[in-house]
C-alpha cells in the first residue's frame, strides 16, 4: 500500500505541470507602439511597461511600427495570433481614423485589456497673438476669418482638437487659416517661429515651452484642471463646451484568452497604482486611471462617438 502511495504521489508531481500549463507570459510579449520613439506614444508606453513589468514573469518589450499615421501598427496587432504575445498600445487616434473614414477598422476590431492613463490637449498661441485666454482667441478668429494661422494634420488628432474647440464656441463658426502640420512638436515651432497663430498640442508637447515662455497657455482640453499645470484653466472655466482627452489603452487582438486578457489587467493595475509609477506619469503630464474593460469601451464608444458627430458636421462624412 505504501509503495503504490508513493507512486501515486510522484505521478502527481510529474502530472501537475503538464496539467497546470506555464505560466504566461513564457516569453517576452511585443507592445507595438504605432508612432516612433520620443513621442508621447512611445514615452507613455514606455513608462507602463516598466511598471507593468514588476507585476509578470516575463518583460512586455516596446515595438514602434509607425507609418500611416498610426495605421501600419495598427494592423499589424490586429492580425497578431491572439495568444498573448502581441499586444497594442494606443491613444484616440484610432477613433479619429475610423469616424474620419482613413481605416476601415476599429477599437471594436480588438480586445480592450483597459485604459491605463490619460491626458489631454492644450490650447497655445504664439505669444504675439493679441489675445489673453481662450474666450479672446475665440472672438478673435470670429472677428478675423481665416486670419489666425492654424496649423493641423487633416484627418488626425489635431485637426480633431481644432474642431472640438471651435464646436465648443457658442459664437459664429470659426474660419481658421490651416497651415499643413505633422507634428505636435513641429506645431509648437510653428508658433514660436511666428509661422503659426494658435494650435491645439499635447500638453506633453506644450509643457517645457509654456515653461520656458516661448508660447502663452490659453487653457486645457480636460474635465478639470491638471494638477502639473494647476495655474491654467480649462476651456470650459472659459465658456467653451470642449473636452478633448488622450486615453492611453492596451488593447489585445481579438480572441487572446480572457485568463490573459484578466492576468495583463491586474498588472496594469497593480504596478500603476504606486506611487513611483505616478510620480513617472506626472513627468509625461499623464494622470493614472485604470479602467476595466467595460469602463474603457465606453469611453472609446463616446470618444468615437463624438468623432463620427463632428466628421458629419464639419467634414461632410456620414
């Protein structure tokens, strides 16, 4: 009877394994970032992934697959095997896409593990600019069609910042004078070179030359005032009905395993609600939320949501 409890027993011990499965990760996981490095993307993904990274066995790595305003990465995640491997790192920009007409896909398209952090946009002006606040900057371009110089990217986010503040003014429509911009960064310079007027910008971006005093803040795109920058008030302190913030999600493809999906999600939990892992965010003047999953769909839904209202008001999309 012994020697056969014995056996049992080692039959048990070499079973357990085979039954339990490894453990995920096995290896490390791809995190496709769809811009290059140095951008907001990149940085904020960078700072999860180091946070997230204390919570698992193996290390999630960021990958940046940029093309396509965002487009190319995009794909590339949303056809990985949904095995836990390849995940996806995004802010609005795929709700801007898809409402515009540029894809032909969605959030929808992936499995949402949930929102990590936000942060938002900021009006700036080039500070020759006659104007004091955002109210000015309103009545200004009101008064001056097509006169103050805005620089914008058709079709991406900051084409989308200008028509969320100019839908938010409840004067006449606002006529701007677009100048063709890439980059949040390139738009700053626009400004501070007087080759551009006024912009809506990553507050990343904005940051060091609000600091530096290169560009004058007329007031965030948030719901409330950012703790970084407590000074500048928001758009709607100022009258205007505009809120127009960037989400950071980790999204997997469609399919990957619900015990992955809920595994990646403690993580993101666990490791960014520290206070080390909000002190990193606070330096990119991002604020730490993470959501559930349905939390996070129901953000992305409104934000597309209000994407699809603006493109059918202002850009003749259906």
């Amino acid at each position: 009877m012994k020697k056969f409890l014995l056996l049992a027993l080692l039959l048990c011990a070499f079973a357990m394994p085979a039954h339990a499965g490894a453990a995920y990760p096995e290896k490390p996981v791809q995190l496709v970032v769809a811009f290059p490095p140095g951008g907001g993307s990149d940085l904020s993904a960078r700072v999860a992934v180091e946070f997230i990274n204390r919570q698992i066995p193996q290390p999630l790595v960021v990958t940046n697959i940029s093309g396509g305003t965002g487009s190319v990465g995009a794909k590339h995640a949303m056809r990985a095997k949904p095995d836990g491997y390849t995940l996806y790192w995004e802010h609005p920009t795929l709700a801007v896409q898809s409402a515009t007409g540029v894809i032909d896909f969605s959030h929808r398209d992936f499995d949402i593990v949930g929102v990590a952090m936000r942060s938002t946009f900021i009006l700036v002006a080039n500070k020759r600019l006659p104007v004091k606040n955002a109210t000015e900057l309103m009545q200004y371009m009101q008064d001056n069609p097509g006169k103050v110089r805005w620089p914008m990217s058709f079709g991406a986010m900051s084409h989308y910042g200008f028509l969320y503040v100019a839908d938010g003014w409840k004067g006449a429509p606002l006529v701007p004078g677009i100048v063709a911009n890439a980059g949040d960064k390139d738009r700053v310079v626009a400004l501070i070179g007087d080759h551009a007027d006024a912009s809506c910008v990553s507050l990343s971006a904005a940051a060091p030359y609000i600091a530096s005093g290169d560009v004058q803040p007329l007031g965030v795109l948030s719901r409330e005032r950012m703790p970084m920058l407590p000074d500048i008030p928001t758009l709607r302190e100022q009258g205007i009905d505009a809120v127009y913030e960037q989400i950071f999600t980790l999204f997997a493809p469609k399919g990957t395993p619900q015990g992955i999906k809920d595994q990646l999600h403690k993580a993101m939990q666990d490791g960014l609600n520290t206070p080390e892992a909000q002190k990193a965010m606070a330096a990119l003047y991002c604020m730490p939320e993470v959501l559930s999953p349905e939390e996070s769909l129901k953000l992305w839904n409104a934000q597309e949501e209000r994407n699809r209202e603006l493109a059918r008001k202002y850009l003749n999309k259906k």
